[in-house]
C-alpha cells in the first residue's frame, strides 16, 4: 500500500507528534465544556484537527500534481517517486496523458475514416462538407481535449477534499449531515436540467461555427472568380450572415456557461441554509456550541469544490457536442467495402470488361447507366463520347471503385473489381482528370505523389516528366524539380499544370489511364505538347479516353458514343464524314 515519508520540514497540514498535540491541544481543553465526555471531547478534538486539515486539502493536491518527481524526492517524498507504479498521483498523471491523447487519437481517425469513405459521402446532397469536416478535426478535436482536461483537473481534487469534509461532518455530527444530504437531490436536478440546456446550446454554437468554416472553406479559393464578378460585397453579406449567426450562438453558450454556477450556488445555499436551521434547531440540545461551529465552518468549505463539480459537468456537457461529432464521424463505415478475401494484383495486363452496368445516384432518380456492355482489350485505346451530363465520368468513378453499381460487374483481366483490394485496384488504373489537382510542394513531390511516403524516385519522376512532356519547362524552372509551384500549382500556365498530371498518372506505372478532358481548355500550343504525350502513353497502356475534340478522339483505335445511358459504337470513317452539325449533336467540339 503506498506512503509518503516525510522529512521534519513538512508543511503545517499534517498532524504533529501526540507530544505536540496535547501540548497546543490544551488552551482548547480549557474552553470545553466541563460536561463533555470522554467520547465527546475526542469528537470536538478530532473536529477542530480535521477543520485545520480540510482547507489545506485542495490545494495539496493541485500543487502534488504539478510537481515533478525531482521537487517530490527533494522534499523527501521517497517512496512516492521510486515506486511511480503504486503512486496514485503519479498514476494519475500517466492516465491523465493516456486520456489526452485521446481527442488526437479521434481526430486521426476521423480524418483516416473521412479519406476512407465512398465518393457520394462528399458528392451527395446529403454529404459533410469539406470545411465541416476541417472543422471537425481541427476545432472541435482541441475542445474535446479541453474538456478532458477540465475534467481532470477538477474532478479528483474535488471528490478528495468532498469526501475528506464529509467525513468531518459525520463525525462532528451525523443528524446535521444527513440532513444537509438532503440538499442533493434538488442541486443535482436543476444542474441536469441546465446542463442539458447548454448540451443544445453548445451543439447549435458547434454547427454554426463549422458551417462558417465550411463557407470560408468554399469561397476562399474561388477569389479570383469573386473578384472578377464583382462579387466582394455580396460574399461580405454572405460572411455576415455567417459570422453573425456563429458569434450569437457563442454568445448563447458563454451565457448560459456563466449562469449555472450562479444558480446553483443560489439555490444550493438556499436549500442548505433552510435544513441547516431546522436540523440546528432540533438538535441544539444534543450538541456543543465547538461542534456545530466546526460543522458549520466543514459545510462552508464544502461549497467550493461542489461548485467546482457543477463547473466540471458544464464542462462536460458543453464539451458533448464536439465528443459526439468527432467521434460519429470516425464511427462512419463507408459503403464501398473491401471484402476480406480480396487479392491484391500483381502484374495487370489491362483487359477491361463491363457487364450489363446499371447506376443511378438515387433509389427515386433515373439511372445514369442502363445496362452497359463493353470490352477493352490489353493495350487498347477507346474514346467515350457524347453531351454533357450522359455518364461518361460516372463511369470512370465506377471503374475506380469510388461508387458501386447499382447491378451488373466490371472486371479486370478477368477478376471482378470487388475481389480486388482498393489499395491494389487504384494502383494500376491511373486518372488524369480536366479538373487538375496539384498540391502546395515541389514538382517532384507533385509527380512521385503516391511514393511521399516511401520515397521519390527521382529517375522514374524524370522519365514520367519526359514522356509526358513535361521535363523541358520543369528544368527551366529556378530549382528544377525542386521548385515549389504554390496553392493548387497556382505558379504553372494551364498546360504544365495538364502534363504535371500525366507525368504523375505515369509515375505510378498504371497498365489502365484513363484521360477525363485531358486536353480541354488549353491553347493550341499546349494541346500540340499534350497530345504528343498521349501518344506515347497510349502505346504501352490500356487508354480510356473521355474527349470533346474530334482531334483527340481520333487517335483512339474504338470510339464509342454514351448518351443516355447508353452505349453504341462509331466507326472512325463515319466520324470524318459525317456533317458538323451531327458530330456537335453528339458532344463534339469541331
């Protein structure tokens, strides 16, 4: 069982040697009544001891815990710091860690989970927004840790030195304390009812502040387009109503967070005051003028750290919303799953094969795809066609597993998607998408992206850069492949931006690319480069190419035409013959 040796020097608030204890003990002998017995007189002694100790108490405890080992052994603490194991202090130091450590556990696994889940959790209707999910992560994972903290803090401290003054009372008197037990009930009620107001009001100040972040999140990158509509002041109204919303919302919580210890403490020392005078009244006959004195100095002390209680559970219902929110999104299971027998594909020849795939993104809404039927063969380059809005991208996301098929399968070199990791699957199917995504960085860290963590090779970044085009300018650059290229490659014209995500797509070494617009929005020029590149990727890789211009589609060997949900194939002659207005009724762009 743990002790504390103590050196001589030990501060007041321990009990002296008996020797000392009747010596300072009897002025207090001298103003007992002549009455008391024995058994009286210990309790009066014992009261008047505890009531010198009590106060003393918190602060102890406080002050042990912020302690270091060195400073406890100094003080001749000994025991306490060799054996850390059977120390409750230093055991409680080691917990308190473990359970601070728990919001950035949760927050990890909130963004693990978030990254982990199916496209349509951000792309529905129904879908956490970016920012709130930031948010998530971000804010509310550090008031999670506040809250603990709190907790920590207050809690132990407190429960010591409430159930040190409580043994107090029921030695100076037993009736007094039960009575002035009754007092709990009615505090612990109106601390539940008000503590359950602030859950709500905390709750409401928690999504008000994410949906700002979530606004600043979406608008913030668009300032360019902001600008160019004029739009500052509108967006400014937007902010407003935003900020304003969130900043009365905090308001709220702050308030109703300030109010509670008022009311409680009102209503505490009402109700106390009330059974304290009842019970005082009937048992003054039974009792010395030193008992209920010390009683009463026991129930003044005993406020402090009930109110520090009450503080603790506000802290604990106010921080329930960021709990529940952080840890509802690390508890979301995606719906793409990836079975537990899944393979894990070694060498991909690039064999592609639908069979009769239907999607539609809403049970109530008109499929998408409707019974599509397509072979690919290793090493071929097909061309998808057609109006805007026909499936051709809901097709790529369904090839990369980023959504499931409503019915059908789709197989590569012969082995269903769904046997496949996704880990493995996305490996070797590569996307260049129109919508170019670059990340602050170097060029190198750009193009070897999936290797960040394992290691850029610089060879194999350089020779992805030259057969994607793209080596020529990357060298121009003030540092080469070590130039940093800004937010979103915001320092690259739209061209080097387009074959930075070639280079990157062959960097991975994909046996399938699949080319979203690839050559879309760029001058002449930079078509020519990028074109040129595509050659020479189409001819080791199986190529799915999604294109308006009837340039790019031409050098697909099978072209095919997706229009509402359905698949038919255009023979490369037909296309170049056939009028204008035809090929721009079919999505080209001429």
């Amino acid at each position: 069982m743990p002790f504390l040796l103590l050196r001589p020097t030990t501060p007041c608030f321990l009990l002296p040697p008996p020797s000392q204890y009747h010596r300072r003990s009897s002025p207090l002998l001298l103003k007992l009544p002549i009455h008391q017995s024995p058994t009286s007189l210990k309790s009066s002694l014992l009261s008047r001891r505890l009531s010198q100790i009590i106060p003393r108490i918190g602060s102890f405890t406080s002050n042990l815990n912020a302690t270091s080992p060195t400073k406890l052994r100094n003080a001749g603490l000994v025991p306490l710091c060799s054996s850390p194991e059977s120390s409750p202090v230093i055991s409680s130091k080691r917990i308190s860690g473990r359970l601070l450590s728990t919001p950035s556990t949760g927050s990890v696994s909130s963004r693990t989970r978030g990254l982990e889940r199916e496209l349509e959790f951000f792309e529905g209707g129904n879908g956490i927004s970016s920012g709130d999910i930031a948010y998530r992560i971000t804010a509310e994972a550090s008031e999670v840790s506040d809250t603990i903290y709190a907790l920590l803090n207050t809690v132990v401290p407190s429960a010591f030195q409430i159930s040190a003054m409580a043994t107090h009372m029921v030695v100076a008197s037993p009736l007094l304390t039960l009575v002035s037990a009754m007092v709990i009930p009615s505090v612990a009620l109106v601390i539940a009812f008000l503590g359950d107001r602030l859950r709500k009001i905390s709750r409401k100040a928690q999504i008000a502040s994410a949906s700002l972040s979530a606004y600043l999140n979406e608008v913030l990158p668009a300032i360019l387009f902001v600008k160019a509509n004029n739009a500052e002041v509108s967006e400014t109204v937007r902010f407003q109503r935003f900020a304003s919303a969130d900043l009365s919302e905090r308001f709220k919580k702050k308030k109703m967070k300030s109010l509670i210890p008022q009311i409680v403490q009102v209503i505490y020392l009402g109700s106390l005051s009330v059974f304290c005078v009842g019970a005082v009244t009937l048992a003054g006959s039974s009792l010395s003028s030193s008992a209920i004195v010390s009683f009463m100095t026991s129930l003044a002390f005993l406020i402090e750290p009930v109110q520090d209680l009450g503080k603790a559970y506000n802290e604990l219902k106010q921080g329930e919303p960021a709990i529940e929110r952080l840890f509802d999104l690390a508890s979301l299971k995606s719906k793409v799953i990836e079975r537990p027998e899944a393979i894990r594909l070694e060498k991909v020849a690039g064999e592609v094969e639908l069979c009769d795939v239907s999607f539609k993104y809403g049970e109530e809404m008109l499929p998408v795809l409707d019974g599509l039927n397509l072979h690919i063969k290793a090493g071929e380059t097909i061309a998808l066609v057609g109006p805007s809005g026909g499936g051709k991208t809901t097709l790529i996301k369904l090839l990369l597993r980023l959504y499931e098929p409503s019915s059908g399968s789709i197989s590569i070199d012969k082995k269903d998607i769904k046997d496949i990791k996704l880990e493995s699957l996305r490996q070797h199917v590569g996307l260049v998408s129109q919508d170019i995504t670059l990340f602050t960085g170097t060029v190198a860290e750009n193009i070897g992206y999936r290797d960040l963590t394992t290691g850029i090779d610089m060879k194999r970044v350089e020779l992805a850069a030259k057969t994607a085009n793209a080596d020529e300018f990357i060298r121009n650059l003030p540092e080469g492949y070590n130039t940093g290229i800004g937010p979103r490659g915001s320092s690259l014209s739209g061209g080097q931006r387009q074959r930075l995500a070639i280079a990157r797509a062959l960097n991975q070494n994909s046996s399938i690319l699949i080319l979203d617009e690839a050559t879309s929005a760029l001058d002449s020029m930079s078509e020519l480069l990028v074109r040129q590149a595509l050659e020479r990727v189409m001819q080791d890789h199986t190529v799915i190419v999604i294109a308006h211009r009837l340039e790019t589609v031409m050098m697909a060997q099978r072209v095919f035409l997706l229009e509402k949900g359905k698949l038919k194939e255009l023979s490369r002659s037909s296309l170049l013959v056939t009028h204008k207005d035809s090929l721009s009724s079919a999505g080209f762009v001429i």
